[in-house]
C-alpha cells in the first residue's frame, strides 16, 4: 500500500508522519511499503528507507503525476 502525504513539512503533515512511522506504516492490518512525501521542500529529518519524497506543488499536474 502507497500513501500520500500533501503538506508533510506542516504541523499536521509533520505529526501524520511521526505517527504513520512510529506505528511501524500499518492502517487497517495494511502494511505500507510506500510512503511518499509531498512538500515545497525536502526535510532531511525524515529518513526512512520506506519514504520517497516529491518536490513540488499538488496544484502542478506533472508533480501529481510523479507522486
């Protein structure tokens, strides 16, 4: 399972992601092999070999797309 997270270096997005990794990337009895990070930038306190980041705009279409 691929999970998107818009926003990830915002206090919401940032606190989604310290959860979904501290509970080892399950939902629902899903595992999450992927979990991708959308933002303006890159933060480099996220390190996880399950996480790819995309940076970028969700309103840019070609980065939806990459996402």
């Amino acid at each position: 399972m691929r999970v998107l997270v818009t926003g990830a270096n915002g206090f919401l997005g940032q606190a989604l992601v310290a959860r979904l990794l501290a509970k080892g990337c399950f939902i629902e009895n899903q595992v999450i092999t992927e979990l991708v990070l959308l933002d303006l930038e890159v933060n480099p306190a996220y390190e996880d070999a399950r996480i790819r980041w995309v940076v970028g705009s969700i309103a840019d279409e070609v980065v939806r797309a990459e996402a």
